[in-house]
C-alpha cells in the first residue's frame, strides 16, 4: 500500500565503523546471503510505501547510484560531503510541500503503514516527525526525549528505550524554510527543537536492526535471508 509520493534513502556516507568489511565497498553495498544489497532492501520496501524512491549519494556515487537505480530508485542525488540533509536545501525534493518518508539506509524495518499515517495525523501532521524504536537489545542511536509529541532533545547512547528509528516523516519545504542552509542531521534536529517544530510519534516498527558495526553483520545477513528472493514479499 503506497502511503506518500516521495521517499528518500539516505545512503552517502561511507560506513566506517563497518571497516574491514566497508572501504572499497561501501556499507550500503554489502550483500546478504541471498545476493541482495542493504540499498536493494531499503529501495525494496520504500517501493511498497512510496510512488517514488530518491537516494543520496556522495562516497562511491558511481557505484552507489548505478546500484539505486538497478533496485528501482526513481532518481539519486549527489550531495558529496555536504551531509545527508543537503537534499533538502540543495535540490527540487527540498520544494516538496507534502509529506516524505525519509530513513538511513542502515537502519531496516518493517512497519504497518496505516498505524504509521494514523500517528502522524494524530499529532497534527508537523513539518518533522521521528520515527520511535524500542529494540530487543542496545543499540547506539538518538534517545528522544519529549514533552508530549514535542522533542526538546536528542542524546547520543547506547539503549533500549525511544530511540530514533533512522525513520522520519518530513515536510521538506516547511523544514527547509527553518533550518536554513544546515545540511548535516544533527544541525537540521538542532534548530527544529530550538523552534519546537520536531515531534515523535508513538507507533513503531515490528522488527527492526541497525547495521552499524562489524559485530551488526549476522543480523542484516539474517534480516538478507529473510528476504531472500526464494521467500517472496
């Protein structure tokens, strides 16, 4: 069920925390036992949220952008080292006055799309909204901290409770309008909570895993095999 027009795939970066297995080949580009890519996955399950699936780009972009469009990406935006968010100040998705499902490329999930609309419109539909996660076991991420829907901060750890997901809904002409030229998503979170414009939901993903160290590589290889092409979607 295609619930928005538009997603965005953030895969710039270069993974080095994944290092040995990341350096020529990008994190984004490891594959599972079944041959699938992180990207192809991500791309794979926007398809089935989404009209439309943009990547950024910017260590590797050749290799990354070929691989996006192979998946079934409808475009690839190159934002070299400008940061992931420079989509948002730097190209025509960043005009974009309705809402976008946006998610980090090592961060994969399954969530039930009409409880995912229904909390976005129960807090008003805002201009940004994160995803939550309370996962089975620690992992490193953003501990939202919030009064109500409203984020007042974000706070990098390791835990089990409220963390962001690597899933937000963002109105990216509204978020644009705020944030000004900040093209890294720490500064974009930054002056959206300085203007009480970021929210979180409640609702969240059934399964989840972030892939973001060596010692994350049998869970995306088991989530791989899961979704392996002999086990259809």
């Amino acid at each position: 069920m295609t619930i928005f027009d538009h997603a965005v795939i953030l895969a710039a970066g270069c993974g080095r925390r994944m290092r040995p297995h990341s350096g020529p080949t990008p994190k984004q580009l490891l594959t599972g036992p079944g041959g699938q890519t992180m990207l192809e996955l991500q791309v794979r399950w926007m398809s089935r949220l989404t009209r439309q699936v943009h990547v950024t780009v910017g260590y590797r972009k050749d290799l990354v952008a070929a691989e996006a469009i192979r998946a079934g990406a409808s475009s690839t935006i190159v934002v070299d080292d400008l940061g992931n968010g420079a989509w948002i100040t730097h190209s025509v998705l960043g005009e974009i006055d309705s809402p976008v499902a946006v998610v980090t490329c090592d961060n994969l999930m399954e969530i039930e799309s009409e409880g995912l609309v229904a909390d976005y419109e129960r807090i008003g539909s805002p201009s940004a909204m994160l995803v939550p996660i309370n996962p089975e076991r620690p992992s490193s991420g953003d501990v939202i901290e919030s009064e109500g829907s409203i984020v007042n901060k974000l706070t990098r750890v390791k835990g089990t409770r409220n963390l962001a997901s690597g899933l937000q809904i963002l109105i990216p002409a509204s978020v644009r309008e705020t944030v000004g030229d900040a093209t890294d998503f720490a500064d974009i979170w930054s002056r959206l909570i300085e203007v009480r414009q970021l929210h979180t939901g409640q609702f969240t993903p059934s399964k989840w895993i972030a892939v973001d160290s060596p010692e994350d590589l049998h869970l995306f290889e088991s989530w791989a095999d899961g979704l392996n092409p002999r086990y259809p979607l």
